[in-house]
C-alpha cells in the first residue's frame, strides 16, 4: 500500500512555485487591481474634464503622495498585466513553450514590467 503524501492545503509560503507561477498569479493580481483602480481613474478624467479647477485638482492628486503611489501602482498593473498577456498569447501560438523558453520570457516579464515602472517614475518625478 502507498501513502499518498499530498498536502491538505495549499500555502504559497512553502510551496515553491516557479518563476512562471508567480508571473501567472501575478497577472491575474494585475488585472484585478486594474479592474478596482478603474472607477478611480474615470473620477479622474470626469474630473479633470469638468473644469480647469478640477484638472488642477486631479493634478495636484496624481502629484501628491498616495496619488503618486496609486499612479505608479496602475503603471506596474499595466505594464505587467499587457507583459504577462503578451506571454500568454505567445504560448497559445505554440512560440516559448519549452521549458528553458518559457523561464526567460517569465523572468522578462517580471524585469520590464519594474524596469518600466522604474523609468516612468523616474519620468515624471525628475
């Protein structure tokens, strides 16, 4: 008789996943922040449309410390989540699909997406 040795609950501290595991829950953590950053970001461009005291205001918003945060967060959402999709799609093509492939263009993903992230923020905050 053989003793099945599986666990009975999945705790992503101990188990190590690989490097394409966490771009993939990472994707999805993306596009969900994207999702809730969404109605922010309308409230933004309604308010920033209506007048040019609201512009000045969702300037000076984006400009601040939390606004600051939240547009660099969105930004690394983005890139991540265009990155990491962009992946995906080349692996339903059939291109990147072996395993030493399939490494590099996870730890790309994770590299551009900061780098990105990195040189926006150095960008817009000189």
């Amino acid at each position: 008789m053989t003793t099945n040795r599986r666990p009975f609950f999945l705790d992503l501290r101990v188990i190590a996943l690989p490097v394409g595991g966490w771009v993939s829950i990472l994707h999805r953590a993306s596009g969900a922040a994207l999702a809730l950053a969404a109605p922010v970001l309308l409230w933004l461009l309604m308010l920033s449309l209506a007048s040019p005291a609201g512009y000045e205001r969702a300037r000076t918003f984006l400009a601040g410390g939390i606004g600051a945060l939240f547009a660099l967060a969105v930004a690394w959402a983005t890139l991540h989540h265009l990155l990491a999709g962009l992946r995906h799609l080349g692996f339903d093509v059939g291109l990147g699909e072996a395993r030493l492939a399939a490494r590099r263009s996870a730890w790309a993903v994770l590299a551009l997406a900061v780098a990105g992230t990195a040189g926006l923020a150095l960008r817009w905050w000189p």
